[in-house]
C-alpha cells in the first residue's frame, strides 16, 4: 500500500513538473520573440484576426508612400508653373509698355518684342523639360485624352478630373438649355426725328396705265415710258391660251376665243412675260375670254408714276445716278464723301427688275428705298417690273431730313468695364451717337448698333454684363428717356446640363464638379448647339488608398503650358510672337486680352493642383497614418506579448518547475527508504 501511494505521489509530480516546464518554455518563446502568438496553435482566431489587420497595415502603409510621392510631383509641377506665372508676368509688363506707343521708339518696341519672343521660348522649354523620374509632367501628356477638339462649337475646355471606371472611358453629353444672352438696351425710334428724301429723289420709270375689260374682269395694264398702244385679237388656233408681244411700244394681245376659250388668267401671265410691263386684275383671273367680250379703253393714258425712293440715315443730300452697267446684273454703290449712289444695270435684262435693284441698294450701308408712286407713297406689285437705263433719270436729287434728337441731351452709360457721359445736342443723328460710344466701348463694354432706332449692348454675355442709362438732363422735345426699353439691363448666363447634371453656368461657360466628372466648358457665344463627346483615356491617376478601385484613386488632368496650347477665347499664346497676329506692332490690345485670359488659366491650374495637394493629399495622408496608427494599435493588442505578465508567468513557471523537482526528488526517495529498511 505504501508503495502504491509513492508511485501515485511521484506521477503526479511529474505531471505538474511536465505542465511547469511548458509553462516555462511557452514564457520564454514569447518574452524572446515579443509575440504572443507565435504559431496557430497558440490562438488561431487571434492569428486570423492579426494577418487580416497585417494585411490593411501593409496597404496602408504602400498608400503613404504612394501620396506622399503623388505630393511631391505636384510640388515639382507647381514649382515650374510658379516660374510659368513669373514669364507671363514679364510679357504683361512688355505688352502694357508697348501701350505707350507715343513715347516708345519703334527700336524700344523691337527690342520688348524680342524679350516677350525669349520669354515664350522659356515657356515652351519649361514645357518639355519639367519631368519627375523622367516623366513629363507639363507637356500635356497628363492631361485627358478627349474627342472634345471635334466639337466645332466649343471654343475651350478642361478636363480636371475624371474616373473612367473599369471601361476606361466616359460619354459626355451637353444640353444647352438656353444660350447666354448679352445685356441690352433699346432706343426706339421716336427718339429721333424720322430721317427722309423729299419725292424728287423718286426715280419713275412707269408712267403709261391703261384698262381693258376682259372677262367681265377690269384687267389694268401699267407699262414703261415707251408703251404707246394697245390692241386686242382674237385667234382660235391657241388651244386656250394667250399671248402678248409689245413691238416698238405697240402691245398686242391674242386670245382664245372658241369652244376653249382662254381664261383672265391666261391674258394676265402672257403681259406679265412682256419686260417693263405689270398686269393686275380686279378679279380672281377666273373669267373666260369670248368672241366680242374684250373691250379696249379708247386712250392710252399717263397713269400713276413708279419708281424707287431712296432714303438715308444722317444724309444731309444725296445724287442717284444711273448707268447701264457690264455685269450681268446690277451693281449699286454709295460714296459716302460725296453722298452719291451710282446704281449700274445689268446687261441682263431679267435681272433689273424693281425689285433686284431695290435689294442692291438696300445692302449698302445706311441706305434703304421702297417702291413708291408719284406721291412717296409704297406700292406693292410692282416689284419684278423690268427697267432699262433709258426708263431712268439720268440723275435724281432730293433733301434729306437727318434722323436725328429732338432736343439736347446729356446721359450716363455704364457697362460691365466702366462708365461715360455723352453730352449731344438737338439734332444730333443716329449715326454720330453711335460713333461716339463705339469709340469708348473698350472702357465701358458697350457698344451701338441700329438704323432707325439705336441698341445698346454689352460687348460680353452672362450676368455680369450691364447697359446702363441714366438720363442726366435732357430738353422738353427731347423723347429718348422715354423711348428707352429701360434703364438698367443684365445679361444671362448659360444654362446646360452635363450628363443630366445641371451645370454651373458664368456667361458662355459652365462647368460640373461631381465624384466622378469635373469639367469646364466654354463654346461660342451665344450658342446653343447640344452636342457630345468622349473621355477615352489619359490624366494623371494616383493610388492614394489600400484597395485598389476607382473610389480609392484619384485621376487629376494636367493640361500643357506650352505656348501653342496655352490660351481661350482671346487666342493663344504663340501669337505674341514676332510676326504673328498679336505681336507689339500688329495687335497690342489683343495681346492683352490674350496674355490676361492665359494668366488667369495657369493661375487656376496652379489653384486646382494647390487645392488638390492641400485638401486631398495632405488630408488623405494624415488619415492614412492615424488609420495605420489605429490599425498597428490593434494588432499589437492581438498578438504581441504582455511583457509584464509573461515575465510574472515565467517566474511563477521558475518556481513551479524548481518546486515540482524537489517535490518529485522526495517522492522518489521514499521507496528508497522503504528498499533500505527491508535490507
């Protein structure tokens, strides 16, 4: 019995001396590694949860990086395009000095364009040469690749921003709800008094009527200077028709008068064949023509007189003369010097007709004219009457009344640009008003148009477009206040939606801002053309997140600075070259429009890079880290070993193991005892 109970004693000091030294052993596995679990079997849910963690943190920390280095590519494009803005600066001086051309010698302004032609080569070589580990960053090789240049109605665009997705392409569709308008004011007419030539510049060239009664109808005949006769017969072989000559003045009409006789209209078409001859009649041209119904005035007579009448805006005279020209057909002109119009025929008699040389003079400048009769008054249906030079006057003269105020008048015009006061007496016409503000319309931002009543419109579209009036003082006859359509007008800006998203509009631009799409366009003014166009590829595309996806990328276009590209509405840069349209002796307030508007651009695209590095990059690298932070935080807790408790764990494992030896030492010396006694 003893010895069963030393046996006892002695393995259940070896099993606690087994379970000590694991003890002792899984301690020091773990307080030399600094892991708690160092294989699978020590936590396998432990171990699952701490490689997933390890997985983000590695992610994480490839997605720092990756910012860190898309950071400084923007730094190393922003830093060129600093010295970019400090060149176009440079050209802006030149070209507002060049402004001062009355006391620049024509060598000075030789010499600026040769620093402005230097500056643009700087530019283009900024252009090239700006790389990072050998990619070119401002060459536009980053920036979008679009068909956008095929759309003849767009005059710029930017494509900042685009994700492709997995296609790698987006549709674009615009839809132009309504075109920007410019702001507009009008003047009607019954500001000014009506401009006129008295009825002695009234060119006659018919001057014969007569009636015949045909078909129960009153048919009258109004012909030129050399219609002299008239007769009327009768021949049954016409099948129902007429027909109608004029020989040497004499015109003679034959009809139809048997079982199918001719109808009012047939006689009407045959004289309306007849050059310098207009028939009318005062029925429907439905009667019949019969034996014995056509009846002929006893005399011819002087009818009403037809001719065109002349009339001209601001003309103090005017002499019309006529001549039988070598063209085919009529060539007017109007010498403004002498306040003379020389109205040339055609050699083609078809093609002087009222009507044709009415449409002649009415394309000239200032001038108009209308068919009227011997009184001034219209007439209507005599516009394709047939003249030849002898049927006209060799030489026509009239007065004229100047379409001028009614009285003195003082305003106020302001525009988007600046305003100007105009001071104009009474009588003072159309035309010299609108001289006076075109002349200044490039510090107001208004200009003037109009023939009988004068319009004001700004120079640009959209909201911020003004035309504003303010009637200053103006006399008792004066009417121009109160002809006004009003005194304040604003323009409107474009309204359009892109890809069903309704767009951000500023005159004849608009642009969208969303997750997927940030884009500017502008097209031509006022237009209102719908068109599409696609993103196939292109853009500068950073990994700025551990996944790799379209929401965890950011795709930024970086357009080219170069003096081809760079540029708008107002042209391109290159123009400001020597020898090109925009030079300083070819067009200096051109290059200035020019050089503001690319200003402005590089200094957006250096906004847009600024704005993309601080709130994008930086933003995304501070919650990178902090999620790394977290992240490390977490896995550490899961699978690092607690220093503390496993050196306690190890000291008791010490005690417990040196224990179990002294505790298993005695148990194996008693049955050594009891061998001794029985010897």
């Amino acid at each position: 019995m003893t010895r069963i109970n030393t046996n006892v004693s002695s393995l259940v000091a070896q099993n606690r001396l087994q379970t000590s030294n694991n003890d002792l052993q899984t301690s020091l596995t773990r307080l030399s590694t600094g892991l708690r679990i160092n294989s699978g079997s020590d936590d396998p849910a432990g171990l699952l949860a701490s490689e997933a963690l390890r997985s983000e943190i590695t992610g994480l920390t490839k997605s720092i990086s990756n910012t860190q280095r898309a950071s400084q590519i923007i730094s190393t494009a922003d830093s060129a395009l600093g010295q970019v803005s400090n060149l176009l600066n440079d050209i802006k001086g030149l070209v507002v000095e060049a402004g001062n051309s009355g006391a620049l010698s024509d060598d000075e302004i030789a010499a600026n364009q040769l620093q402005i032609d230097s500056s643009l080569e700087a530019i283009n070589r900024i252009a090239q040469t700006t790389t990072f580990q050998g990619r070119k960053l401002l060459d536009g090789s980053q920036d979008f690749v679009s068909t956008v240049g095929s759309v003849s109605s767009v005059k710029d665009a930017s494509i900042d921003q685009a994700k492709l997705g997995k296609t790698g392409k987006i549709d674009v569709s615009v839809d132009i709800t309504s075109a920007a308008e410019k702001a507009s004011v009008s003047i009607s007419s019954d500001a000014f008094n009506a401009a006129d030539i008295d009825p002695e510049a009234t060119n006659n060239v018919a001057t014969k009527t007569i009636d015949i009664s045909v078909g129960g109808e009153t048919v009258t005949i109004t012909g030129n200077a050399d219609f002299a006769s008239l007769t009327i017969t009768e021949d049954n072989a016409l099948g129902g028709t007429a027909t109608a000559v004029n020989t040497a003045g004499a015109i003679e009409i034959t009809f139809d008068g048997d079982s199918n006789p001719s109808a009012v209209s047939d006689v009407l078409t045959a004289l309306n064949n007849i050059e310098g001859i207009v028939a009318t009649s005062d029925g429907d041209g439905t009667g019949t023509v019969v034996t014995g119904d056509a009846a002929v005035s006893a005399n011819t007579a002087d009818g009403t007189d037809v001719g065109l009448k002349v009339t001209g805006d601001g003309l103090d005279d005017i002499t019309i003369n006529y001549t039988a020209g070598t063209d085919a057909d009529v060539v007017a002109d109007f010498d403004e010097d002498t306040n003379t119009l020389t109205v040339a025929l055609g050699t083609t008699t078809s093609n002087n007709s009222l009507s044709n040389i009415k449409s002649k003079i009415d394309a000239l400048d200032d001038l108009s004219s209308e068919i009227v009769d011997d009184a001034g008054d219209a007439l209507t249906g005599f516009d394709d009457l047939t003249v030849s030079a002898t049927d006209l006057p060799d030489e026509a003269t009239g007065t004229a009344t100047k379409a001028g105020l009614k009285d003195d008048l003082v305003f106020q015009l302001n525009g988007a640009d600046g305003a100007e006061t105009f001071n104009f007496g009474a009588g003072t016409s159309l035309e010299q008003i609108k001289s006076a503000i075109n002349l200044v319309s490039d510090s107001t931002g208004v200009s003037a148009e109009g023939t009988t009543e004068l319009t004001l419109s700004s120079d640009a579209y959209g909201s911020d477009a003004l035309v504003n009036v303010d009637v200053i003082s103006e006399g008792d006859d004066g009417a121009f206040e109160t002809s006004l359509s009003a005194t304040r007008a604003t323009g409107v800006d474009i309204k359009a939606s892109i890809n069903g998203v309704e767009a951000s509009g500023q005159g004849n631009s608009f642009s969208i801002n969303t997750a997927t799409l940030d884009l500017a366009l502008t097209v031509d003014e006022g237009s209102s053309t719908d068109f599409t166009f696609s993103i196939t590829g292109g853009g500068a595309t950073f990994q700025l997140g551990p996944g790799v996806n379209s929401q965890q990328q950011a795709s930024l276009g970086i357009g080219s600075v170069s003096t081809g590209q760079l540029g708008g509405v107002s042209g391109r840069l290159y123009e400001l070259g020597s020898g090109q349209a925009k030079s300083l002796t070819s067009d200096v307030s051109g290059a200035a429009d020019v050089i503001n508007e690319v200003i402005s651009k590089v200094a957006q695209t250096r906004g847009r890079l600024g704005s993309f590095q601080s709130t994008t990059l930086e933003s995304n690298l501070v919650s990178l880290n902090e999620t790394k932070a977290n992240l490390q935080e977490a896995e550490s807790t899961i699978r690092d070993a607690d220093f503390a408790q496993e050196s306690a764990n190890l000291t008791r494992a010490q005690i417990l193991v040196q224990s179990g030896t002294n505790v298993l030492s005695l148990a194996n010396q008693n049955p050594q005892n009891v061998l001794s006694l029985l010897r």
